[in-house]
C-alpha cells in the first residue's frame, strides 16, 4: 500500500510542478503588463505558453490563460502581426470547450477585432464585434461594461469606415450602457464621447458635437 501511495505521488508531481513553474511564469507577465512593459510581459508569457504546453497539455485552463495573456501583450506593444494568430488559436480553443455562444469564446473574438482594427482590417474586424456583440447581449444583458464596450468599438470601426450615421447609432447605444455600467465621471465615457463628437461632426452637427466634447473635457479634467 506505501509503495502504491508512492507511485501515485512520483506520477503526479510532474504535473504539480509543472503547475507551479507555469503560475510563477504567468504571474510575471501579469505584473509586467500592468507596468506597460509590453515586452519583457510578451517575454514571460511565451515561456508560461510554452510550459503549459509542455508540463499540463494544450487544453488546460493555464494554456488558454498563456495564449490570451500573449496576445494582448503583443498587441499592446504594437505586435499585432505577431498577435494575431495567437489571438485566433484561442478563439478555436474556446469555442471547442465552451461552445460560440459563450461569454469567454466572445471575449476571444472581441481582443481577434481590435488586433485586426490595430491592422486596419476594418471590414473582418466588424463581423468579428458583431459576433461578440450579439453574445455580450444575450448572455449578460445591453447595460453590461462588456456590451458597452463591444458598442463602442462597433461604432470606432463605423467611424474608420466612414459610416457616420451607423457609428453614432452604435455610439449612443454604448454611451447608454457605460451610463448605466459604470460610475459617472469614468474616463471610458469620455472616450465614447470624444467618438460621438467626431461622428456628429463628420455628418455636420457641429453644435451637438461641442456639447459633448464639453462633456468629455469636464470628464477629463475631473479625472486628473
């Protein structure tokens, strides 16, 4: 019975330590992304990537983890060539374990869409945020911050697109889930109405413009 516990815990340490190493690893990638340190943050999640791969398996939760946490240090540090196919491996991984109707598979979709804005790949990016959208939507509601920002980004890429009239639509819509998904005064609101000033502007509503980019100004100078 002793030499059977043995052989039970010779088997599982691999994986135990495996595990550890991989946490240390993604860990410093976490803390150098929230440093803006793209790249030493790009350096350590390819070696968490690489040690999930090899000591856990592709289809564990750390190598999904690796792959979304690569790809958006890459694309922060303007890798988004480098991003993008990271960011798409983890889409197919996703919607294999959590079917495409899940919030996690939309998240996926929605970092594919701003890699490929950062491209300006405008017309893929929008059916990817449409898909994401139509997610955030059903599974969390139209107020939730993912929806709001999924609404945002839609209207960016009307915007990069010159479709003023359907980017203000979308505009308007994430500025009423911000609204209501957020706290008043929070700089992401500006954003919105930085991009729904220039969409107004763009179809001639100067007047209507100024009044929010007042607003968004307010927000900002509050804020520092």
């Amino acid at each position: 019975m002793r030499s059977l516990l043995l052989a039970i815990c010779l088997l599982a340490s691999p994986a135990i330590a495996g595990e550890a190493e991989w946490k240390l690893l993604h860990d410093q990638a976490a803390i150098y992304l929230q440093r803006g340190d793209f790249e030493q943050a790009g350096l350590f999640a390819r070696q968490a990537l690489n040690e999930a791969e090899t000591s856990l398996g592709p289809d564990r939760r750390a190598t999904e983890q690796s792959l979304s946490t690569l790809s958006l240090a890459l694309r922060l540090g303007g890798k988004a060539d480098e991003a993008l196919p990271i960011a798409q491996r983890l889409v197919v991984i996703r919607t294999k374990q959590y079917g495409p109707e899940d919030p996690a598979t939309a998240i996926a979709l929605h970092n594919n869409a701003e890699i490929l804005i950062a491209q300006n790949r405008f017309a893929e990016a929008e059916l990817l945020q449409l898909r994401a959208l139509a997610v955030f939507e059903k599974k969390m509601g139209a107020n939730h911050v993912n929806t709001a920002t999924a609404l945002h980004n839609m209207g960016a890429i009307m915007l990069k697109q010159e479709k003023y009239s359907e980017a203000e639509k979308y505009l308007r819509r994430a500025l009423a889930a911000k609204e209501q998904a957020l706290k008043p005064g929070h700089l992401s609101i500006a954003h919105t109405l930085d991009n729904l000033a220039a969409a107004l502007d763009a179809q001639g509503r100067q007047v209507e413009a100024e009044k929010h980019r007042r607003r968004a100004e307010s927000i900002r100078r509050k804020a520092s």
